[in-house]
C-alpha cells in the first residue's frame, strides 16, 4: 500500500477532528526568552481542514534580527513593524481554543510563550501537534523530516523557504496529508498538554555559580567560592539581599540540603525546618548570620569550573564497564540475556540489514528476545506499528492486537517466532517498492552497550526515546553532564522537566508528544571538564519498566535529519529508572554508547548518585 498521495483527503477518524491554528515564527536565534520573534504566520482550520482565518506580520523586536542570511530580514526591514505587543490580542484570538500546529512546535511554542509573557499573558492554548513527531511516529519514505522534504512527499510546493507565511501554508499541505497517513497506520496523535511541565516567564537570566565546590566549611575556616550555601528561617538582612551578596562573592546559594552542602545559614539551630532536619542527618555545619556575614567579608578564591587538573583519570575507554551512578544501589535485577544478545544464536550467514521489525504479544521476556534477535540479524526493533516497518512478528497472543488489522490492510510481512532462527535458504525478500515498509533503515544499528563515533557536523546531536504509544504511565527522560568523577560540577548540569535548559544552552530537554522525548546537546560547547551527557529515563509513580516495555533512541544531528544510529533497549519488570545512552569523549570527538542500565531507585536517588542536591 502506498501512503503517499498527492491529493490527500481529510481524515475521517472523529478522534482527528480538532479545530486547528498552524503556526510559524522566523526568529532572532535559537533561544526561546532570549531570541525574538521577527515574522509570525497563524492559518487556521476547521476539523474537517478547511480554512477559516489567517494572519501574517513581520515584527519590531527592539533587538539586532540575528541571522539575516537566513531569514533575510533586517534592522532596517523591521523597524516600522508593529511590536507583539500591538498584535498579541489578534493573535490570542487566532490560538484560542484551537490545538496549536508546527513543525518542531516546542520551538514556536516556547517562542509564543515568551512573547506573551513579556506582555503579562500567556499563550492561549491547551495542546499542540508536532508535525515532526507526527511524522516521526509515521515513518514516511523520506530521506529525512525536514520540512521542504515532507512538502516534496506530499505533494506540496514550497516557494519561499524561512517565510513565515509561506511555511504555514506549507505546512497545511504537510498536516493533511500527515493526517491521512497516521490514518491509515491506525496512530493515536501525539498531542501534547501546553505548558508541558513547566511555566512561563519573562526571562531572566540565571548565571550559574562559576567555580566547583570545595567541600565543606571546616570550624575556624574561611568560605571559599564555590561553597554550596543553604539558608533557612528569618534573617535581620532580607534574604534578597543575603542572596545577592552571596553569590557576588561566588558562593552557590542552594534551595535544599543535601550531603554536598557545604554550609547552612540558620539563625534558629532548634527549628525544625526541613533544611537543619536533613543538615543533621548529613552533618552539615552550621552557622549563624551574623558569622555567616562575617565571613562574607574574606571569601578566598575558589578554582573554575572547566579547569581540568592533570591528575585526574583520562576519559572512560570505549570498552571499560559501564559504572553504576549510585554506588550502593544493587545490580538491575535483569538478566543480562534479556537486554544483550539473543541466547541462541541467530542463522549463520543470514541477515535482515535495512530491515525493520514490529513484536507483537508474548511475554515481555519472550518479546525482548525476539527483539534482540532481529537487532543481531541486524535489523532494527520498532516499538510502534509505521510506514518504515517492513516485517512483523507474531508472538502468543499478538493475534489479539490492534494493530493486527492494519497490519493486514497494509500487506506487511507476517511471521511467527521461528521465521528469527530460519536459516538462510528461507530468507523472505524484502517488501516490494511501493509498499509499506519499503525503505530500507540505514541509520546503524546498536546492540546494549555498542559505540558509535558522533561526527563534527557543526550542529547539536539530540538523543530521542520512543515508547510505545499505549504506555499509560509517565516517562521522564533526563540528563546528566558529569565530569571524570562521573558528578555533575553543579546543580544545572542536571536537565529535566522542571529545569528543561542548561543556563549556557548547551543541553536542553524537549518534549515532542506524550510518547516521545530529546535532549539535544551542543557538544562542541561542552566545557572541557564535562567528559560525558547521560541520558536516562525515570518512570512517575509507582509503575516500572515493564509497564512501559521497549524504549527506542535515535541520534540525530539537526532538526529533521535522518537517524545516524539507533537502538531498542528492554528493560525487566522492577527498574524504576534507566540509563538509556551515554555521549562521551573520546580523544578529539565524541561517541554514543547505547546502555539499557536499570535501577529499581526512583529519579532522586538516581540524580543524587550523580552529586545533584535534591530537596526531600
């Protein structure tokens, strides 16, 4: 079945019928908060896709436009455009009670935000709809998911790329013709709740203590910059003013307590404050205010984060164990046979290289197998039903699934579990062009713990997880910046949905649609003290792995572009955090290890194992 048509019809499913408002803004950067927005484009459409409303205007950002040889608009361009200000009512109109739409519609989306909330509003939607993601979950026969490629696929023409007009109207063509193919392969739409998981403020920027931590204040001693400080209580001087005078002097001023605090500021030592509870437990000192400004006076120099010292151990080798973040946790309670390499070995000479294959039923360790079996035949494990799936295999009970009936209406390649272990001679061709599944899968395929070199292609690497699109039970995806003693140098290096950027930009964490997250890192601005970003993943409540089943990742290097490598990871049945990927150094580069490292601990004992401060 081709799902590509150059007249899509509307979808007919009722669970697709939204009123819609397709966005796109041409902004000064790359920084929500930061950046402005110079050109913004709303078309909006009725459920069944017809057009209802549009507005475009170019914008006066009272700031130098960035990238004129991109978006070609100038100082001079801008300067008798209207500010948002002025056209923040029309557009909040355009917005209201409609599922906001873009490609890439976190960046729009946290652009909007911030635009509205310098005017003291907000963006008035409940959801959004990435056309990215969406396609992402499709699968279509594209070389990559850029925009200008999906217009191609769908038959849309595109005349002037980085228009804000244009682009919205493009995108039009890309939502419908998205619509039908998620249609026809039965996909529930990644929409997502606005905000998600955090709010929006007029930006403020948040320098990061610049020194490491020393450890902490010995009796007699001087502070040092760096020192983690916790305050607690009243104080005489405002604790505005006790902050500031702080962190003037270098110290990192701390909401919470942990067994890295250096110090706790407590003019009331009986209290029984959360903060002097857990300083007891740990054996933080403490002192009063008047000591603590006192001391304030002759704060002696502290050394800069990014400093490397020669002693320390050279980088992790590609092929040394991978050390668990939490010293005394125990080791994941999976066998190694689950996440590894099938225990039987696969067909000698036989291979399914570009090949991609969906599990359908049996037992999470029968379908992990299964999985791992494909991957060493060298295909590649799906954890969701696509265009790019080319095989399926049917375990006990996958008769029973839902998707089987797409399965069939796409004429996809069905197989029970001895198809895995058939010798060469039995090998079944590869679909026909023109069918599902078509596209052969080139990104490189990595087992739990294989290396891949990430090339300098100028643009950040993001790490992506998939899950399967019927989990019912959160997934947060995070990340780690650690130096050569695997910690974090300070509370920021840790990205996740509270904290979703690092102050300087240089990981970030993205939410793409209830099943999908990324965290992209700029790994060519990584200090140089960082040796490694790890991203794992931590399940909300009391659920664990098992309920959630497979994760895939991807490593992609820009918005759109192809996967260069990707991995299906298994976890067992108590893990209630994992290590999913690790970026690392390796020489002059870097290289992705594909991990699968479960813990049975939650997410705060997992980032206090990486030396983050936590509050209870």
């Amino acid at each position: 079945m081709v799902l590509r048509s150059s007249s899509p019809k509307w979808p007919a499913l009722p669970d697709y019928f939204h009123d819609w408002a397709l966005v796109d803004v041409e902004t000064s950067g790359l920084r929500p908060g930061r950046d402005r927005v110079l050109s913004l484009a709303v078309l909006t459409l009725d459920a069944h896709g017809n057009r209802t409303g549009e507005f475009s205007t170019l914008l006066n950002p009272g700031c130098d436009p960035g990238p004129v040889h991109i978006h070609g608009l100038t100082s001079t361009r801008l300067a008798d455009a209207p500010t948002f200000e002025e056209i923040a009512p029309q557009v909040g109109a355009l917005l209201s009670g409609r599922v906001l739409v873009a490609h890439n519609a976190q960046f729009d989306y946290d652009f909007l935000a911030h635009e509205f909330a310098r005017v003291r509003s907000w963006v008035p939607v409940s959801r959004r709809l990435c056309t990215l993601a969406l396609n992402r979950l499709v699968g279509p026969a594209t070389p990559d998911l850029r925009l200008g490629t999906l217009a191609a696929h769908y038959g849309v023409p595109q005349e002037q790329a980085h228009d804000a007009r244009d682009d919205v109207r493009v995108l039009s063509g890309i939502l419908r013709g998205s619509l039908g193919a998620a249609e026809r392969l039965g996909l529930s739409l990644p929409l997502l709740e606005c905000p998600p998981r955090q709010d929006y403020r007029p930006y403020v920027p948040k320098t990061p203590c610049p020194y490491r931590n020393p450890g902490r204040l010995e009796p007699g001693a001087a502070l040092v910059q760096g020192m983690k400080v916790a305050i607690t209580g009243e104080t005489r001087v405002s604790r505005e003013e006790l902050v500031a005078r702080s962190v003037a002097a270098g110290l990192n001023i701390m909401t919470s307590v942990s067994g890295r605090t250096s110090v706790v500021v407590a003019n009331d030592p009986e209290a029984a404050s959360g903060k002097l509870l857990r300083a007891a437990t740990e054996g933080v000192p403490l002192v009063d205010e008047l000591t603590y400004v006192q001391l304030l006076g002759n704060v002696l120099p502290g050394r800069a984060k990014g400093v490397v010292r020669p002693r320390r151990a050279a980088p992790v080798p590609a092929d040394a164990p991978v050390a668990p973040p939490v010293r005394s946790a125990p080791e994941p309670s999976v066998p190694a046979q689950q996440t590894a390499a099938p225990a039987v070995p696969a067909a000698a000479g036989r291979s399914l290289a570009g090949r991609r294959v969906l599990v359908l039923g049996g037992t999470h360790p029968q379908a992990a197998e299964a999985r791992a079996r494909a991957v060493a035949l060298g295909a590649s494990a799906a954890v969701n039903l696509s265009a790019s799936v080319s095989d399926v295999v049917v375990l006990p009970g996958g008769e029973a699934d839902r998707r089987m009936g797409r399965v069939a209406a796409l004429d996809l390649r069905v197989h029970d579990a001895a198809w895995l272990l058939a010798p060469a001679t039995t090998e079944t061709p590869a679909p026909a062009p023109g069918t599902a599944g078509d596209r052969p899968d080139t990104a490189e395929v990595l087992v739990r713990g294989a290396v891949t070199d990430l090339p300098f292609t100028g643009t950040a690497w993001t790490v992506a997880a998939t899950w399967r699109q019927q989990t019912t039970c959160d997934v947060d995806v995070i990340a780690f910046a650690v130096d050569a003693r695997e910690q974090v140098p300070g509370d920021e290096d840790f990205v996740f949905y509270g904290a979703p950027e690092h102050p300087d930009g240089t990981l970030r964490l993205a939410t793409d649609g209830p099943t999908e997250q990324a965290v992209t890192a700029d790994l060519e601005r990584l200090p140089l003290e960082i040796q490694r970003v790890v991203v794992a993943a931590a399940i909300d409540g009391s659920a664990a792995f098992a309920d959630v089943g497979a994760i895939e990742i991807t490593a992609t290097s820009g918005v759109g572009a192809a996967p260069a490598a990707r991995a299906t990871l298994d976890a067992a049945t108590t893990e209630r955090t994992m290590i999913l990927a690790e970026l690392y150094r390796r020489g002059e580069g870097w290289r992705l290890r594909a991990v699968g490292q479960g813990y049975d601990h939650g997410l705060a004992d997992l980032a206090r194992g990486y030396g983050v401060d936590v509050a209870e």
